[in-house]
C-alpha cells in the first residue's frame, strides 16, 4: 500500500498528472478519503452525522494557521446555502465549462421514474461528463453527466442490402471491432472489457455532400470510450469484413461525424448550446453529501444524459447568472538586467479583483505581499514574510472565492504559467517548502486536481499564428483579456495601458520591471505604492470586461453557435460553424463526413475573390452615396441556395432535371430550395432572422445589462452568418467545399456589375434625370455613386430610390441598402479612400477613412498625425491651402529637430524567427533570412542590458537615427530612450522621405500637381538643427571640444573673449532676451508635461516612475524636456560670466 | 561681404567631393584667416576638419565672420559644371540666403555663375585639440586609399599596427585574414616614399567603412599623414600644398561594443 501510494504521489508532484480521461477524478478522489474503496453504508453513516453542513469548507485539508485568512473565509465565500438541498425542485443552471472523466458508473439511476442506468453496466469504467456552472442565486454547481457513450458512423456500400443486416451480422461487426480495437491498444493500462458497446444500422439518413450521393446507409457504432473514436475510424478506413455475400473481403468504408469532440457531440445531440441555461427536473437527480463530493462546489449532482433540459436561450433563459469573476495580477522581483524568471524570482504581490455578473463594483479586493506594507483604502492587505506563505493563503483564498472564470492581462502566457512554475521551483529549494507547497496547484474545482499547463501553437487565418501557454484549471474558464484585445481590436499597441486609455479613458503608471525591485527593497510605504498599481492592474482588465462587454458577447457566441465558451477562447472560427450544421443536420437527417486533413496544399486551389470595380481617382467636392449590399455572401447562398447538400456534381448533372437546378456564375449547379433547401441558408436564414430579432429587442430592452446582452447576441449572429462563407473556402478546414465559396465570390462580382450597370442606365440625363450618374468605386459589397448633384438633400433622395429600385432586380433575400453618403469625399486608390460621412442630411457623423496610415500600426504616430490632421483641414474645414501650410510647417519642424521623439517612434513586433538574431535557443537561419531593423536592435539592446531589452512577442520601439553614407536601416534603428539620453541625431530626412513622402503623395495628388516639388522640397526644407551627441564610452564625443562660438551668429570666437563675436555684442541685450525665452518656454512645457503625468497617475508628492511609450503621461516628452532645459541653462549662464 | 578667388577651382570640388559621402549638411565657417569646416559626419562617429588659409586664395576678402550652411550634395552638383581648369570665385552677403559661385574660364573666356540655396543649420563647433602623437606616418594617398579598399572585402575592422619594423594593416573576417606590411623606405619621387615617425609602437583598431570614406580625399593630395597614439582617435590628414589640410578624425574601436558600427 504504502509503495502504491508513494507512486502516486510521484506522478502528481511532475506536474504531468494523468491525462484526465485515464486518471478518473472519481479514483483520484477515493484514494483522498482513504485508501481502501468506501463503501456505501459508511458515506451515508457519515451524512447523518452533520446533515447540515453543505458549506464547501476545506479547512481541514488545508491548514495555513493563519488568522486573517480563517477570518477573511467567510467575506470571500459565495452566498451559502438557505438550507439543506434536495431534489424536490427544479434546479436551473448556467452552465459554463465541461469536461470529461473516466469513472465508474452509476449503481443506480437517481431518477427513480427509471430504473435501468443507461449506457455500459459492467463495471468497466465509463465516460462521465462533467458540467460546471451557476445557478441564479450565484451557487456553484457541478452535474455529474451519466451514461452519454461516444459513436461514429460509416458508409455503407452503396448496394448494400438493408434486409441482409441481420442481428448475426450486427454481432459479427461488433465482435471483429471489439477484437480489432483491443489489438490496437498498446499496453494492458487501461484495457477494457468491452470496446464496442453496440453496432446499429441506420438507413435514414444521408450524406451531406451532394444533391445526389451515394451514401444513403450507414453503419453506427457506440464505444466505450470517446478516446476509441479516432482508432475505430483508422481501422474501419482500412477496409472491414461486412461477412455478407458480396460484400466480404476488406472493404474500406468512409467515416462520418468522427470528428466531433466527445462534449460537442453530446451538447449537439442534447441541444444544449454554450453556456447557456439547463434545467434538472425535480427528482430525476441526486444531490450529492459531503463526503460524496468530489468538488468543491456549493452543490453536487449525479443525473443521467437524456433527463437534461437544455433552455432555449431566449425569453427568460437569456439571463446571465451571477458569475464570479476573478482578475489577477502579479508583480515579481526580477533582478538587474534580466526579465524575471520563475526559477530564479520570487513573485513578491498578488492582487485579486473578484467580481459578480451583473455588480458594478467589485465584491473582494485584495493584494497578498511579500513583507509589510501600508493599509490600502478598499482592499484588504494580506501580507507575508515567506513567498510560500504568501503563496499558500493565495491559494486558499483561490478556493474560497471559487471564481467561474479567472481573468486578468495576459495572465494565460504570464502570471498563471509563472506562479506555478515558481511554486515549483521553491519546492526543489528545500524539503521545508516542498511540504508547505505541496497543494499549491491545487486550483481546479475538482479536489486534488492540478492546474496543468502545457505549450500550446495556436494558428487560425483570421487571429494569426501564436504560442501560447493552455493551462488546464478544472471547472473554471481562463479568459485572458489581452489575446481577446489582439483577437477583436486593431490597435497600434497592446499594453495594458494603451488599451485602457483608448477604451476607459484611463491610465496607470507603466513602471518597468527595474524599478519594481527597488520599490519591493524599500519601506513599507514603497511596497505600498506597488500594491496599489498591482490592484489597478488586477482592477482595469476587469472594468474593460465590463466596458466591452467582452464577456457578455461570448457567452452570446456560444450560446448562438452552441459551442462551449472555452472552445471560443482557445479555438478558432470553424468550430463554430462546424457545430452550426451539426446541429442543423441532425434535425434534417444528415450525416457529415470526415475528410481527410488536406496539408496546406493552399497554392494553386484558390478561387477568384471578391471583385473590386476600378476607382476613378479625384477629390469629390460632390455628395459621393454609397449602397451597400447587406450582408452580401449569406444572402447570395440564400438567394440561389448554395450548399453542400444542392450541390449537384458534375457526374450528375446529365441525370438531374434541368428545371430542379441553377447554374452559377461560374459554372456549379445548385438545385433550386422548392426542390430541397439547403442546411446552409436554412441555418443563415435563421441567423439573420435571430440577428433581426436580437436588434428589435435590443432597442426595447428595459435595462443597460439586457442591451448588452442583445447587443452581444446581434453581434454574434453577425459574426457567424458572415464566418459561414469562409468555412466553406477553407482548404485545411473540417469540410470545405470549393464549388461553394466560389460561386459565392462569383455572384458578388455579378452583382456589382449589375448593380453599376443598372445605376449608370437609368439615371441619365437622357431619361429626364439632371446629371448623369457615375460609378466611380466598387468595392465587394459596395458602389459609390457620384449622382452629380451637388446638393446633399437630392443625393440622398436619388440614392434612396436607387437602392430599392435596383434590389426589386434581384433575388430575395438579396438586399441593396442606402446607407451613406461621402461628402466631400478623397478617393486615392482602391481600398483607399477618406471622406466625409453623411447618414442624416443635417449633420455628417464622423470622417471615414480607409487604408490610411492612420489607423496602420507600422508608421510613426507623426504621419497618423499629419495625415488626419491634413485630412480634417481638406475634408471638414475645406481648406486646401491651410492643409499645405500646416503640412509644410510640419516637415520644417521635422527637419529642426523640433519633433517630439514620440511622434517617430514606430513600433515591431518581435514575432517568430527573431530567436536566431537574439541568440535564444531554437532560433533557426533558415527562419530569419532579411535583417529587420527592431529585430537587430532588439539584439544590441540585449547585449547592453538583458533585462530591459524585448522579449519576444513583445513590441519593439524605435526610431531610425542617421548613419553613414549606405547604411542599411537596421543599423540606423535606436532605442528611444537611449537616443534621448545620449543626444543622438534623428535621420529626420529618412523619416520625411520613407515615412511621410508617400502617405502624403496620396493624399494631396488627387489635389494639386507636382505633389514632391510643391510639398516635400522648398524653403520650408531648408533649416535643418544637427544635435551633438553626449560623449559616451568609445565615442569620439569623449575626444572632441565644442568649440566656442557666438551665441548670436554661430560665428567662431575666442573663448577667452567672451561669448559673442564683436558684431553682436552691441544686441546682446536682445540675444539673451530670446535665450530666456527658450529657457522659459521649456520650463513651462516642463510644469504642463509634469503636471499632466501627476493628474494621469494620481500622485503628486511622488516620482512619476512610467516608463511607458502608450502612456499619455508622455514619458519621451518628459524625458526630452529635460535635456531641453539643461541645454538652455547652459546658453544663459555663459551671459553671467 | 565675402568674396573670394581660388585659381584652381579644381581643390574646391575635391573638397566637397571628399566629403559629400560623408557629410550632407555643414557650415562653411568664413573668417578674416581663411575658409574652414568642422563637422562631425552625419552618423556622429568621425570628424571632419577642413581649413584653406586665405594666403591661398589669389583674392580673398571677408568683412565679418559668416557660416554658410551647405548642402554637400547640392554643391557637389554645382561643381559638376565646372571646367576642369576653371577658377571659381565665392560670394555671399552679410547676412546670405544665398552662395554665389562663380566659375571663370581664362581659355575660353567663360564665366558661368550660380546661386546655391543656404541652408541654416544649427548646430554646435566640435573640434579636436592638436595634441603630439606618438606614431607619425607618411604614405603615399593613392597607396593607402587601395590598402583600404582591399581590404573591405576582407572584414568590417582593420587594425592598423605601427611598429620599427613598419606599418601593418591586418583584417580578419568569415572569409579570412589579410595583413599587409609596409616598411619605411625612400623613394626617388619624394611623393612615393614611406616614412614613419615613431615614439612607442602603437596598435590600434578601426572600422574600415569610415576609413574608406576618408579615402576620397586622395585627389587632393599625393601624401596621407596618418597620426595615431594608444587609445586615442586616428587622425588621417590630406595636406594641401602649405595653405590647407583635409582632416579626419575616427575613435578606434574598443573590444567590448560594436555599438560604434
């Protein structure tokens, strides 16, 4: 026993617990009791002694002897319990996350009503799915799932005769599976009794794929394990004796629905749609006792599969329970020059924001520090003097709080991944610590399970390629606020700090990692100081939770695609629509085959995309009207029924009534929908009919939490009628279907034709109208239509006409809608265009631009400025001449060196093949073929100091310094910082010529001739100021001697005479009048900068330790306005002398 | 007023040739003693130091001191049209938007003039103080200028080594290593003798590309002077008769950065 028990203790401690379906939560939990099986007179014997006590309070097992924690216990608890639980009621819950264990079965079914358990009874263990969630009093619930058994479903061959399928056949099947499967397991380690539950014939349903298809019988085969599902379908592909008369021998047959995830496919074949609301019925489940329980949740129940009820979410069931959420941050004590490592760093604050569904504030606020520190107003301070201490009571308050979903900034690759690797890593240091932390894993839900992490890449054509850390936490739902920033917003930095100023409109001191180790040294009130920006970090991911509803929107997804909210964070766009037309096709009877994964043989199958009608070039000082096909692709396929299943192949067309079919643009036939609608339209049709609905209620809704439930609901129903195009074109997908996609690209293009042609016909002077009307831009979806009036109100009225006179020529649902009108209105170049936005005739909304450098991350912020402010002077001042004026002002401030260094900052991702230059393990040649400027700079950085220099994956600063003669840029790329502290010379003309010359070219060539000669040269270029850099080691700074010249012409003087040349000492009076007033202005833009940063970080009897370049504290600014001020002092106090 | 007149145009232009690679805006410092820039080249590694005395001049006059502020480039262009035995004639207001040059022609009885757009530059003098050296080299220009050019191909650092034994130019890059040695020796044209003046033995290390550059200024000198003592920065002068200099100036390399590259 004792040796046994050794075993298992060592498999826990390497981190790499047994994969949950072997491991069973069920022994795990056994084995925690005792170590001899508890039979059920004991548990029972047990439950009448402390019938009451429900409260999940783990004390015992957990000892911290600590009193703040033991009195902290009960504000960090959920609501308890009114009284003891039975099963006398109905009991609703929001369910949130699910999975899957292996564990024995049921003995008996808690549903009296039925007597037999369903599923496998003999013995062997079987799949028991594990569901977490809420209830509406904000009680934690976890259903144990009973008796739900994977299956697979192939084809038959196509003669197959239905009547020779006879029990004896279904037994032979069953037996040569069951044999076939028991060789295919390798080791003895979890063997099984029975592989193959049960083999079934279905003749009622067909394949999807095609109008016409061969696969119309199918084999259905039920296992015991879902883990069986992906052999059973290698040996079945191989080639099966069927043992009928003709059909012997190893005849393949192709798989269908063996993809499908083992939780997925119970929520499809139960309706249960993600994260939404299930009803067990009174008496149909049994409460768990205490010592039955396996979790730590308030309520624990046993149920079989089919008594589930799944709450449409609709009506009442589109509540949100009151779910717990906790927002974590950490702050670690890196050392000098290196990025804190967990082996080496100890993690010295941990800050906590919990928060319900539904509060405005949050419920607990604390920070757990390593030694003392100052009370905080509205959180309470838990402090330790041993990192294992501190660990341990966060742990335990982890538990207490038992959050739902655990969020935080960039928690899932950071500070999950790092508290637990450092637990590990004080466990190797001594036996002493190795005990106290013993249970620090211990994050799940379920006793004794372990958070796991493990390396992840996670690659999707829509979110890019990133690696990333997947922990596992049993029963709550990681949701980490920075992939979903990267994932949902295009911005030019994701710090936590610029998202929080573009979104809340708030900011926090961006102190760098060097100077939390200074502060963690210092007093008490230091640590302080840290706390409370640990807090805020905790805080803010949170109020960003709130503000984009990013949560709500979610669990909306889920609930509309019907996958579980876990699957939207770590998976890509397919699984969604995958599940849409699981879901629809079990209603319709269809079945969807497994294709094979093609590779990425991506090249030479593209189809033809969306068309783009050539632009006609101008600045329109003319009302532009756009139409706007609404939501153009899901209407083609409803329009002309384009599906998998109306597809007719080209072998069977020549059999297909002509009358039945359409032919598509480009050559595919589709049958009509009065033949046989398609699972595709049906499934977009009720999209947008839901997305219409979700509007209307949207606008009725009573409460703010209701409209943005609605909001996140029409959002994504939108989402996923328009991802269901990209399902069918994607070749590495679950189930493209080029033939599709194609045609629907082909009739988007039709229908810009159509549409130009159509508006350029009509509205003609010929047929009575004033002006001849001009498409002068298309784009997918969208015409321009310059109607050549000038006068607003008319364009608005012939574009509405327009609009519904040319959607009466096409199909239904397909819809031409008037949305705006540009005026005035830039058009560049195709996807390139900037305008005036009209939806009223009385006000414009807003200036639309598109692919400008405005919104594009790779440009310094000087051109995104330059550019908009070009463009507003153009567009809504209508003022050309001011746009020239204030462009060249600009370049003449540039080329004085009078730019603020932010405004040239431009920042790089240090993305995947940056390894190599850095000099990290892994990095390959092969993958870093073109030097890149932020990645060389990013290996100088290193070799200066380790510790502040990027990490990869981080966003790299810089500005472009001038160098020799032919110097390539990635040897001119600086630090910002270090360009500031070292006076280095900015190459301003590189800047005026790779940065601004072309944006600029743009925009003001529709405009004015000779763009480069009128805009870019001239006077304005012509006075340039050339820094002179600090000496620093090595330089020829430390050798040179500025030379002494007159302050007031710059010519050459002797410095024993003085400090100006003889001609200008009679203005001397005037030459230090305008040297004070540099001294002054700098001084006064010094307080304005100063002053900002103290009202931004909320301090002023503190430094102002941000660092950060997204910051609006303005740390360059600061940092040059102090070079600034030193230089003038010096100018003034050669007057003195 | 400024004005001045130099015979041989050609110095002019090979001036400002010799530094156009290098430098891209200047002040050309005018005083009463002649004309001179001092700049640091425009990746602040090197220094340029250029002095033409007034006595070289055939007329020069210069009221009150002026920075002009040139555009290395543009001048280059401008001298591009001058004939190869033009003189060429300087001019510019007190207080100048614009540089007036002259290029006259006796043979042909040309005069053609341009006006140069200034430019006005601020920035701060740098020199570096005339110190004694330990190790004086003289060599001819045109020698040194290939030495240096071939050895480009060889690395990006040359270590430039001054011993009794002679001067000795070393590199080493992924291809290889190359060395060439040069002794001291006279030769019967006094501009193709090697001769070398030494304290202490110096070594010294350098980046060759600025060294390159620098060797644009051969056209204007059959001689180099290179100066150099431990630790400090190389001086590689090209004389111009006894009226002027073209001098660079370049920090040696230390071990432990290439940040200077």
């Amino acid at each position: 026993m004792t040796t046994n028990k050794r075993q298992n203790d060592a498999s826990i401690s390497d981190g790499i617990a047994p994969k949950r379906i072997r491991g069973g939560g069920g022994v795990d939990a056994m084995n925690f009791v005792g170590d001899e099986m508890i039979d059920e007179d004991f548990i029972e014997m047990i439950e009448e002694q402390n019938p009451e006590d429900f409260i999940p309070d783990d004390v015992e097992d957990f000892d911290d002897g600590d009193s703040v924690i033991a009195a902290s216990r009960s504000k960090w608890l959920r609501p308890p319990l009114e009284s003891r639980l039975t099963n006398e009621n109905d009991l609703n819950v929001q369910w949130l996350d699910i999975d899957m264990v292996a564990g024995p079965p049921l003995k008996r079914n808690p549903n009296r009503k039925k007597s037999v358990v369903a599923g496998n009874t003999n013995g062997q263990q079987v799949p028991i799915i594990r569901v977490y969630g809420v209830n509406e009093q904000g009680h934690s619930i976890t259903m144990f799932i009973h008796g739900f058994t994977p299956y697979a479903y192939f084809a038959l061959p196509q003669q197959f005769p239905a009547k020779a399928f006879t029990e004896k056949v279904k037994k032979d099947i069953r037996r040569l599976l069951d044999g076939r499967l028991r060789n295919a397991q390798r080791s003895n380690h979890g063997k099984l009794n029975e592989y193959v539950l049960a083999v079934q014939y279905v003749g009622d349903h067909r394949s999807i794929m095609g109008y016409e298809t061969s696969h119309t019988q199918f084999l259905k085969v039920h296992l015991a394990m879902p883990t069986l599902v992906p052999t059973l379908k290698r040996i079945v592909e191989g080639g099966i004796d069927l043992g009928i008369p003709g059909f012997t021998g190893e005849i393949p047959l192709a798989a269908f629905e063996c993809n499908v995830p083992f939780v997925l496919r119970y929520m499809i074949d139960m309706d249960i749609t993600g994260a939404g609301w299930l009803t067990l019925p009174q008496e149909t489940y049994k409460v768990r006792s205490k010592n039955e329980k396996q979790t730590h949740c308030q309520i624990e129940v046993d149920i079989t599969y089919d008594d589930v009820v799944a709450r449409k979410s609709e009506g009442e069931w589109n509540k949100i329970a009151p779910i717990r959420i906790l927002s974590v941050d950490i702050e670690c004590q890196g050392r000098k020059g290196h990025f804190p490592e967990a082996e080496k760093d100890p993690v010295i604050q941990i800050a906590n924001t919990v928060t319900v569904y539904g509060e405005k504030e949050p419920t607990i606020q604390n920070v757990f520090t390593l030694k003392g520190c100052l009370p905080i107003v509205g959180a309470q301070v838990i402090s330790s003097d041993k990192e294992e201490d501190m660990l341990m009571k966060w742990r335990a308050f982890l538990e207490c709080s038992d959050p739902d979903i655990i969020t935080g900034y960039n928690v899932q690759n950071f500070d999950i991944p790092y508290l637990l690797d450092r637990a590990t890593a004080l466990a190797k240091g001594s036996s002493q610590s190795k005990t106290k932390l013993a249970n620090f894993s211990l994050w799940g839900r379920v006793k004794n399970s372990r958070a796991k992490m493990r390396d992840t890449m996670f690659q999707s054509s829509a979110y890019g390629r990133r690696s990333n850390v997947e922990t596992t936490i049993d029963g709550r739902v990681i949701f980490d606020m920075l992939p979903y920033m990267q994932r949902n917003h295009k911005l030019s930095s994701y710090t936590l700090n610029s998202v929080c100023s573009e979104f809340l409109g708030q900011q926090k001191e961006d102190v760098h990692h060097s100077i939390i180790s200074d502060l963690q040294n210092g007093s008490d009130e230091d640590r302080h100081r840290l706390a409370v920006y640990c807090l805020k970090d905790a805080l803010l991911p949170q109020r960003l939770m709130d503000k984009l509803s990013c949560l709500v929107n979610y669990i909306e997804m889920a609930r509309v695609t019907g996958v579980p909210v876990s699957f939207l964070i770590s998976r890509g766009q397919q699984i969604k629509v995958f599940s849409m037309i699981l879901r629809k096709c079990q209603d319709e009877k269809l079945l969807v085959p497994t294709l094979a994964k093609q590779g990425s043989a991506g090249g030479d199958v593209g189809y033809e995309g969306a068309t783009v009608l050539d632009p006609i070039k101008k600045y329109y000082t003319d009302p532009i009207a756009t139409l706007d096909f609404a939501s153009l692709y899901p209407s083609i396929m409803q329009a002309w029924n384009l599906c998998y299943s109306t597809l007719v192949s080209p072998t069977d067309v020549n059999r297909v009534n002509p009358d039945k079919y359409k032919k598509s643009e480009n050559g595919h036939c589709f049958v009509h929908s009065n033949v046989k609608k398609g699972i595709l339209p049906t499934i977009l049709e009720e999209l947008l009919t839901a997305r219409k609905r979700a509007k209307r209620d949207m606008k009725l809704a009573p409460t703010e939490f209701e409209r943005a439930v609605q909001n996140g609901r029409q959002l994504a129903l939108k989402v996923s009628a328009n991802s269901v195009y990209g399902f069918t074109g994607a070749i590495v997908g679950h189930l493209p279907c080029l033939p599709i996609a194609s045609s629907v690209t082909s009739y988007g293009r039709y229908l810009l034709e159509k549409t130009k042609e159509f508006v350029e016909d009509k509205y003609t002077i010929a047929n009575g109208y004033e002006h001849n009307a001009q498409v002068i831009y298309g784009d997918t979806d969208s015409v321009m239509v310059k109607f050549g009036t000038s006068d607003l109100k008319e364009a608005f009225r012939l574009a509405e006409e327009a609009a519904s006179k040319a959607s009466k020529i096409f199909p239904s649902p397909i819809l031409l809608e008037f949305e705006k009108v540009y005026y005035p209105y830039l058009l560049m170049n195709k996807k390139r265009y900037a305008g005036l936005m009209w939806t009223q005739e009385d006000k414009y909304d807003k200036m639309d631009t598109k692919g400008l450098e405005t919104v594009r991350r790779d440009n310094c912020a000087l051109v995104r400025d330059i550019i908009q402010t070009s463009l507003n002077k153009i567009l809504i001042d209508r003022n050309v001449r001011g746009a020239i004026d204030y462009v060249k002002s600009q370049i003449s401030n540039l080329l004085q060196n009078k730019m603020d260094i932010s405004q040239l900052v431009i920042t790089k991702s240090l993305n995947k093949g940056a390894e190599y230059a850095l000099g990290l393990p892994g990095g390959k040649k092969d993958d870093y073929k073109v030097k890149q400027a932020h990645v060389e700079l990013a290996a100088r950085m290193r070799k200066r100091d380790a510790g502040s220099a990027p990490q990869m994956g981080d966003r790299v600063p810089y500005v472009i310094i001038t160098g020799a003669k032919g110097a390539a840029n990635f040897e001119k790329a600086e630090d910002p910082v270090y360009v500031l502290e070292n006076n280095l010379p900015i190459d301003c003309k590189w800047y005026l010529t790779n940065q601004l010359s072309k944006p600029l070219t743009r925009i003001f060539e529709p405009i004015i001739e000779n763009v480069d000669k009128n805009l870019l040269q001239g006077d304005h270029t012509r006075k340039i100021f050339i820094p002179t850099p600090s000496a620093r080691k090595g330089s020829l700074m430390m050798f040179a001697v500025k030379a002494t010249t007159c302050i007031g012409c710059k010519a050459p003087v002797d410095a024993s005479k003085g400090f100006l040349c003889k001609h200008c000492v009679p203005k001397e009076a005037e030459i230090y009048l305008s040297k004070l007033a540099v001294m002054r202005e700098a001084e006064l833009r010094y307080n304005d900068l100063w002053a900002t940063a103290q009202k931004i970080h909320g301090t002023v009897h503190s430094d102002i330790m941000c660092t950060g370049d997204g910051c609006a504290c303005q740390f360059y600014r600061r940092k040059k306005v102090q070079t600034d001020i030193k230089l003038a002092q010096q100018v003034l106090d050669k007057f003195g002398r | 007023m400024f004005e001045a007149r130099l015979a041989n145009g050609k110095t002019l232009k090979d001036i400002i040739e010799s530094i156009k690679d290098l430098v891209n805006d200047a002040n050309l410092d005018c005083s009463e003693e002649g004309i001179s820039i001092q700049c640091m080249d425009s990746s602040h590694v090197s220094l340029v130091s250029i002095s033409l005395a007034a006595n070289a001049f055939d007329h020069y006059r210069c009221d009150r001191p002026l920075s002009l502020g040139l555009n290395s480039a543009n001048m280059a262009k401008i001298f591009k049209m001058m004939g190869k035995d033009d003189s060429v004639v300087l001019k510019a207001e007190d207080e100048p938007d614009n540089l007036t040059m002259m290029f006259e022609n006796d043979k042909t009885d040309t005069i053609a003039d341009f006006e140069l757009k200034l430019m006005d530059i601020d920035n701060e003098q740098l020199g570096i103080p005339d110190t004694p050296y330990k190790c004086t080299i003289q060599m001819p220009a045109g020698e040194f200028q290939r030495i240096i050019r071939d050895l480009q191909v060889l690395g990006d650092a040359c270590t430039i080594s001054c011993t009794k034994e002679g001067i000795r130019f070393t590199v080493s890059g992924s291809i290889g290593t190359g060395n060439i040695l040069i002794r001291a020796h006279d030769a019967e044209k006094e501009e193709n003798s090697v001769k070398i003046e030494m304290e202490e033995p110096v070594e010294l290390s350098f980046a060759l590309r600025y060294l390159n550059f620098f060797t644009k200024a051969t056209p204007l000198s059959a001689q180099v002077v290179l100066c150099m003592s431990p630790e400090v920065p190389i001086v590689v002068d090209y004389p111009i008769e006894d009226t002027g200099f073209v001098k660079f100036y370049l920090a040696p390399k230390i071990d432990e950065g290439d940040e200077e590259e």
